[in-house]
C-alpha cells in the first residue's frame, strides 16, 4: 500500500526518472496500446528489437471485465525503467505497433524520498506513448 505523499524531493526523483524514461526508443513497459477494437491497454512486459522476429510486448489484460476486478497492474517507476507487476496478456508483434503522436497520462509509484520499504510508496502520474495495434496479417 503507497502511503507517503509526494513532496519536493519526490518531485526531483519524478522529474529525473522520467527524462530518462523519455530517453528510451521505443515501447516502453507502461506505455498505451489501443487494440484493434479500440479498447486501451498498457504495455506490461517488453521483449527487445534484438529478439527479431520475437521482439513486440505483452500487454496488461486486456479483458474490461478483468481490469475492473482487478485494476490494470502496478507500475514502478525505476531509475530509467517501468515495470509492472500484475496479469499479462498474449505477445503482440512489434511488427503490429505504430507510434501515434499522443499521449495519456498513466499511474505509477515509486519509493518516497527513494527509501525502499513497506508502505512507502509515493503514487504518480506521467505521460505515457500511445500505439496503435494493428490486426495481424
């Protein structure tokens, strides 16, 4: 449980951690993906362009019914990195993904003041890349 409130020292931590998060190319575990049907998920895990033909995502769950149940997942924003913890979906290419030129604001947390322990978690938002996911060939 994220506890802590966010103060001007988590304010620098939130402003470094995303520059760096801005810094990477590419899908990037929190980014949005908009399915073919419309519905919205979130990047949940990312397998990189040098896995070839394996390379794309697994998004968060991506059933409605499921996310309402059980929330989208949680994000933890790291020093240059997201990660979630939570349900994933089926592997989508990254073959399928087009960057779009929008962006969504997306919850995350992080450890108030970067002291790591229980219940010292500081809740935040930040925008997020939105792609678009193709149907497959």
């Amino acid at each position: 449980m994220n506890t802590a409130t966010l103060d001007a020292q988590d304010a620098q931590i939130l402003a470094d951690r995303t520059l760096k998060l801005d810094a990477i190319e590419g899908p990037r575990c929190g980014d949005y993906l908009r399915m073919p049907d419309g519905e919205l998920a979130r990047v949940a895990h990312v397998y990189p362009a040098d896995w070839d033909e394996m390379a794309g995502v697994q998004p968060n769950y991506t059933a409605s019914n499921w996310r309402e149940r059980f929330g989208e997942g949680s994000y933890y924003l790291g020093n240059g990195y997201v990660s979630m913890s939570g349900s994933l979906g089926d592997w989508i290419a990254a073959s399928r993904l087009t960057l779009t030129e929008e962006t969504r604001e997306g919850s995350a947390w992080f450890f108030h003041r970067d002291e790591h322990r229980a219940s010292n978690g500081v809740n935040v938002t930040l925008p997020f890349r939105v792609y678009e996911v193709s149907d497959p060939a």
